[in-house]
C-alpha cells in the first residue's frame, strides 16, 4: 500500500467494551468513537488489533447486545472507503463473520504482513505468542476448537452472555497487575518473539495489541517494537504517516 500525501495509517487495540458493565464502558466507547471521527478526516487506513469487546459470542441469528454507536462509526467509516482491518483477540475470538458480512470488515486470526510506503510491518493482536504461557495456549486451542462453539451456542444468550462476562471480569483478563509496568527487555515476552522473529525475516515495526502497555522498543537494526497500549487507562493510539511510526494519547475536546 502506497500511502497518499497528507494521508495516515491509524492503529488501536484493547478497547474492552462491555466491561466491567456496559454503563461504566460507555463512556469510553464514546470516547473512542470521538477518535474515530477525528482519524477518518485523513485515514488512509485503521487497523484494530483485537479485544474490541471483553466478549463477543455470535450466535446464527444473534450478536452481543450493545455497542451500535462504535458498530455504526465502523459501518460509517467503511462505507465512506477507508478500509478497516479487524485482528481477533482473546477476548474476542468467539468473532465468527459478523464483520466481513455486515461492515465489509476483514478479520484476521493471526499475524498479517504489509507493507506501506516501503516499510515492512508484521501486525497481530498478539495472544499466544512468545515462550511460556503454556496453559493459556492449551485453553485457547480449546475454546477456539469447533466443537466447544457448538457447545457453547447451545446456551441461551442471556445465560451466555452473562457467564462469559462473569468469569472474564473475576479472572482480572482485562488488565492485570503486571500489564502496569515494564518487565525489562528480557521479559517482555512480545519482544522476545519480535525478536525471534527478526531472525528470519527483517521488518521496521511489529505492531502488537493484548500487552496494554503503550511502549515504542528498538529490537535491531531499523527496527522496532510497538505495543498500542489500551483503551482502558491510557487511550493510546499507533499513527505511521509513511515515514515514522508514532504512539499518541486521544484526549477528547
């Protein structure tokens, strides 16, 4: 993709909607959907990476209560031209083909490569990757499986909907006390797998959601690490003008 002059590409990731309550996301919905407006007057794409919701189950004939201010604004945007890319994350790997059939969105279920103006991109949500987690990449393969969907899809939507949003908010999936602070290079484990990563193929910037910690890290030679941060505390957003890759914080007017 060959930005046009005057024109930026938009990432953000971790927007959590829908908890810990619908009433107390909603004012951070509206906040993102402010964001929105603002970035579409010179979008020349946005990319979503994941965890838009805290839970999103879509049955045959019916989808999450809630969020049509943020669905519309997507609709919105798409229908104007813009392309939006959609990264499923873990809170939201329950998406089925709601986005591609209803708002023309693109979902992806893992890394995707681009490049824009020349530069090299690896982009993902970024659950699972990296050493150790173990017992969360088993449950993932788990839920992700066809027949826990079945499964699940039996359960009436409110009891559905209610459980899931129960145990995501008692197991503090959102964001934890170690998503507040730096571990060091070493730790990180979305660095360490850029860095795996770079050993065999060279980007300028791997661009991650799921860590909700907004960091830019040199990992090599002209590259770089990024996470977006979140939309939770921070309200940080990744912007790539064609030439640098900045992370900026949306303060609402």
């Amino acid at each position: 993709m060959q930005i046009t002059p005057n024109k930026k590409i938009y990432f953000a990731s971790d927007q959590h909607f829908g908890a810990p309550t619908p009433e107390l996301s909603f004012p951070r919905e509206q906040k993102f959907v402010a964001w929105l407006d603002e970035v579409k007057k010179d979008a020349e794409a946005i990319f979503l990476l994941g965890d838009l919701f805290d839970f999103w189950f879509e049955y045959e004939t019916v989808v999450p209560k809630g969020y049509i201010r943020v669905l519309g604004k997507l609709a919105e945007i798409r229908d104007s031209g813009i392309p939006i890319y959609f990264f499923v994350g873990n809170h939201d790997l329950w998406m089925n083909n709601y986005f591609q059939k209803v708002l023309n969105i693109p979902t992806f279920r893992d890394n995707q490569e681009y490049i824009f103006n020349e530069k090299t991109f690896l982009i993902g949500h970024g659950d699972g990757k990296g050493p150790g987690d173990k017992g969360y990449k088993r449950m993932k393969k788990v839920f992700t499986h066809p027949v826990s969907k079945w499964l699940y899809r039996w359960l009436h939507p409110d009891i559905g909907m209610k459980l899931a949003q129960y145990l995501s908010v008692k197991n503090k999936m959102i964001s934890g006390d170690e998503d507040v602070k730096f571990l060091g290079e070493e730790n990180e484990w979305l660095i360490l797998y850029s860095k795996r990563k770079l050993e065999t193929k060279h980007y300028n910037y791997l661009v991650f959601g799921h860590r909700h910690l907004p960091m830019i890290v040199p990992i090599g030679e002209n590259s770089e690490y990024v996470n977006l941060g979140d939309w939770i505390g921070y309200f940080t957003y990744g912007v790539f003008d064609g030439e640098t890759f900045e992370l900026k914080k949306f303060e609402s007017k």
